[in-house]
C-alpha cells in the first residue's frame, strides 16, 4: 500500500527542496524590535481604487513609522482576471503619493529584495514545496470532483438545509485509497488539491485583531482548494506561504476577508508557521441619502485614485485627509501641531473606525484649500507645472514659457498669516486666473461682460477711460486705493459704502462699484484676486489696452 509520501512523489516529482530549505532561504528580518513588515497585494485586476490607496498609505506609514519594511507583492493568480498593464498603473499612482516601497515589485517586471520572487506567478515552485509538505503530513490532497459533481453536492445542501461546501463527510476524496488515488493520476484524471481541515464549525476560535480588537470566530472545517487545476494557488494558500516567507508582521487588509481568518489561522497552525498579527482595515464609505454604502467604481467618480490624479490635487492635502479617516484623534493632533509634517503623525490601530470610514469629497476639498494655501508660491508652481505637465498642456506652456510671471500670480495675496484660500486643486487654477493672459483675455465676449445694470454704460465708460488716463504703477496698496477713490469721488460715486448706504440718491453708486468696472474690464469677471495686484502683474499697457477694448464696447 502507497502512502502520503509516495502520494507527494507522484504529485510532485520535481521538488527536491523541503519547508526547511525555504526557512533558510527567507530568515527572520533582523530588524529592531516593534519594526513592522507590512506589504500591500494588489491584484492587477484594474486600476487603483481609492480604498485601495488608503489600506496601502496607512500600511506603509506603520511601516516607515516603525522603522520596519514596506513591500508590495503582486497577487496575479487570476490570469483571467487580468487587466493589462494594471500591474505598472498600480505602482505608478502609488509613487505619485510617496508611497514608495523598500523593496517588492516595482513594475515592468522588476523587482528589488531578497525575498522574492514578489510575484505570485513566479513563485509555483515555493508552493508546490510547501502542498508537497502538506500531502507528505496527510493534509492535503488531489480532489477530482467535477463541476457538475460539486454542484450536485451543493443542491442536496440546500435540498437538507446543511451547510454548503466541502468537509467531513461531503468530501469524496477525503479518505480515499492513497492506490486509488495514484491509479487516477497516472490515468491522467484531472485534480485541484484540498487542504484537509481538522476543525468543526460547532467550535469557536477566539483571536485579537490589531484593529477589530478581541474576536469570537467560527472555526473552518472546509477542506478548501489550495492548488487550481492551472498549478497555482488560491488566495488562501498564498497568503499563507508569501506572509510567512517574506516574513511579513502584520497583515494589514480589508476587512473583507475577516471571514476567511479561520481558515488562514488554522493553515499557519498547520505548517507549524508562527501567525502573523492581523488587522482588518475598515472599509471606505460614503453617505447617500443619508445611508451608507460602500464608494463603488461603477458609480463614485472619487473611487479611482486617477479622478484626484487627473483633477489635481496635491498629494498633501489628499493624503492628509487619509489620515483624518484613518485615526479619530488626527485632526485633534494637527490642531495642536499647526507647523507639523503630517507625516509626523504616529497612526495607531486602536483608533481605526470600526465599522466603515466614511469618505466626504468636501472635506478633501477643504484640507487641500487650506494646505496649498500655505505652499510658497515657488513651490506651488513645480507642483502645478509637474501636473499640467500631463493633465493641463495649455497651462504648462504658459508656465514654462515664463516662469515668473506664473509665480507673482500665485503669489497674490499668499505670504500673509490669513492667506487667500482660492484652490482646492491644481485644476482649479487656471480656470480662475487664465484672463492674466492675453489670448485666455480675447477669448472673453466683451459684449456679455457681467456689468451691474443699474448703472449706466456711459458712467462705467467714464471712470474706465479716467482710470487709464490717471493711472499711476507706483502706489503702495492704500496709496493706490485712495487714488481710486478719489476718482469714484470725481465722477459722483461715494467713497464710503455706508456713507452712501444713508443717502443712495445723492451718489451714482459706491467705490465698490467702480473697483468692479476696472475688475470686469481687467479680468472679464465680477470675482477675480486683489484688484490692485491683478493691476500690477498685468502692468500698465495691458491694462490700458483693455480698458480701451472694453471702453470700445460701451
Ligand atoms: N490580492 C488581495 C486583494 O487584492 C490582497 C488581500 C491581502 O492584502 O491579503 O484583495
């Protein structure tokens, strides 16, 4: 009679090398004590989605935090799920947000560490080690079952209201005559092979979560597919080997696979493998109609990490307000730490949300107006111009072709304690301040300019033509403010708002109506930055050649 050994010999003839061997190959990390290894596995599945960004930004910051190893692995057992060139987009937007592993797949099929190969499809031989283990222990076996034979078995489940699935006495394989086994392979029968469970779903497991905190779970008794019929492993299987041998600490994940935490305890119990510690990360919400639900690709524009890419915004405020749904005590911290990197902050897994974290757009608008509000303009400029390097090529030209010019916009009303908070993204620039220049100011319909229409078009005329023939560059701010009133004054307007609040009859408007003529004839808009630095960047010839242009309409 043949037995389990002989069994993994006709099974895997060609592996020579034991578990040990892999234990020598990958050690233990020397790596100071409290040091995580954390990893994030993408499957090249599609593009980035944004949970997907978080589970992978806050993976790499306890990480980095703790002086540990961050690595990406590629998860591309699903060749028919693939999705080409994924696998490169993937890495790509995570480097557009500094999250840049230690060591891992880096795309192209390139790859960096001594604990590879970092892709799934490369590492057949290290699993087929680890199953030829398992069948040599008796715990594991080939399971020839077809299709219709496990769907046959799943209808008589239901038809008796017992669990579904494959286990103690509804596995046909099981216990079947190590011979008889042998016999059908050499016949060539098709098989998958089967981990053989010992537990029993009427036990309970009790297991700590790093974030879920202290669990009651249901322990498996499922004898899962751990190899498919095209010799690679279940997610299952993988995780189990890649964790262990490339010596991952904590396994940082959605919380999606909580329910398959039996499964995993019981498989790193039985190669005698120390668990790693686990912790499920909640999943990214968002409200709808005052309900939640998951953010979804189909339906969420923000679900796809590209829509922030593509809009503009910067990986500070974005990344920011990640940590703002990641900890329930960071905005508290930066309340205290106004002056701080955000990076600064220590994240802690015991004050992760628990059930869901919810994602609000508006409050990723509001952290990004508030921090690029505070960039210097300088360096405002390489982020923009690095973005419309790619998403804005007409803004890029304008920034290229003259520098500073880009740079004394930005730099309006910046430098200051309260600064102007007008952008929430790169993409929000433009549109606002594209009338700086001249052929952005012609395609303006100076026939449909926003003019107030209780006040005459011959008034407007008049203070327009007297500003560019008065006007004088050399004015301090308030210099130049009493100039303009002086010339509200002239023409019958109040140089006071209240003033002319009391007595509207005796004034043909106020000195904030004649500051709007000269913004709707400079910037074509009734809301456009600080008058007075518009006038000055623009210079005086283009502000008097508008005004003539305008005047010309009136
Ligand atoms: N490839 C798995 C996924 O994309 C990874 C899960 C894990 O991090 O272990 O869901």
């Amino acid at each position: 009679m043949a037995d389990y050994k002989e069994l993994a010999q006709v099974i895997f003839p060609d592996i020579t090398q034991t578990v040990a061997d892999l234990e020598k190959k990958y050690p233990k990390r020397a790596l100071k004590e409290g040091a995580m290894v954390t990893r994030f596995a993408p499957s090249p599945t599609g593009f980035l989605h944004t949970g997907s960004l978080f589970s992978s930004f806050v993976s790499y910051r306890f990480a980095k935090q703790s002086g540990g190893i961050f690595y990406i692995r590629l998860e591309d057992t699903d060749t028919k799920r693939e999705i080409e060139g994924s696998a490169e987009a993937l890495v790509a937007q995570l480097k557009e947000f500094d999250i840049l592993p230690d060591e891992g797949y880096f795309g192209d099929n390139k790859e960096k560490g001594a604990y590879g190969p970092y892709q799934q499809s490369k590492r057949a031989t290290i699993y087929a080690v680890c199953i030829k283990h398992l069948i040599e222990q008796g715990r594991a076996y080939p399971c020839f079952c077809t299709a219709d034979e496990l769907a046959e078995l799943r209808k008589m489940q239901e038809a008796r209201k017992i669990i579904p699935g494959y286990y103690g006495p509804y596995a046909k394989y099981r216990d079947f005559p190590i011979d008889a086994v042998i016999a059908k392979i050499k016949a060539g029968d098709p098989y998958i092979i089967r981990f053989k469970s010992m537990g029993n779903h009427e036990n309970k497991i009790f297991f700590h979560d790093e974030i879920k905190g202290d669990l009651e779970l249901t322990e498996n008794d499922q004898d899962i597919v751990i190899l498919k019929s095209d010799g690679l492993p279940t997610y299952h299987f993988a995780h189990l080997v890649d964790d262990h041998f490339m010596r991952t600490t904590h396994v940082t994940r959605g919380e999606e696979w909580l329910s398959s935490l039996p499964i995993h305890l019981e498989l790193f119990d039985t190669m005698g493998f120390e668990r790693p510690k686990y912790a499920h990360y909640p999943v990214i919400m968002k409200m709808e109609d005052n309900r939640r639900r998951k953010i979804s690709k189909r339906k969420d524009a923000e679900a796809s990490v590209s829509f922030f890419l593509e809009e503009g915004y910067p990986k500070y405020g974005f990344l920011e307000y990640l940590l703002t749904i990641a900890n329930s005590n960071y905005e508290a911290w930066r309340e205290t730490h106004l002056d701080a990197d955000y990076l600064d902050f220590e994240l802690r897994f015991d004050k992760m949300a628990l059930d869901g974290a919810l994602f609000d757009l508006a409050k990723v608008q509001s952290i990004s107006k508030e921090r690029m509000a505070y960039r210097s303009a300088v360096d405002l400029c390489e982020e923009v111009k690095e973005w419309a390097k790619v998403y804005q090529k007409e803004l890029y030209e304008k920034i290229t072709a003259d520098e500073s010019y880009f740079i004394s916009i930005l730099n309006i009303e910046r430098n200051k304690e309260k600064p102007r908070k007008d952008y929430a993204k790169y993409g929000d620039i433009y549109p606002m301040i594209g009338f700086f220049y001249d052929d952005v100011y012609e395609t303006i319909d100076l026939d449909a300019l926003p003019w107030n229409e209780q006040i005459e078009r011959g008034e407007i005329k008049a203070c327009l033509m007297d500003y560019a023939a008065s006007m004088q560059m050399d004015l301090s701010e308030e210099e130049w403010f009493a100039s303009l009133k002086q010339l509200a004054l002239r023409h019958g307007f109040s140089d006071n708002v209240k003033e002319w609040k009391k007595n509207k009859a005796a004034f043909k408007g106020h000195i904030g109506d004649v500051s709007e003529f000269l913004r709707i004839a400079l910037s074509g808009r009734k809301n456009a930055p600080n008058l007075y630095y518009i006038i000055q960047i623009l210079g005086e010839q283009k502000v008097k050649q508008r005004i003539k242009q305008v005047v010309s309409t009136l």
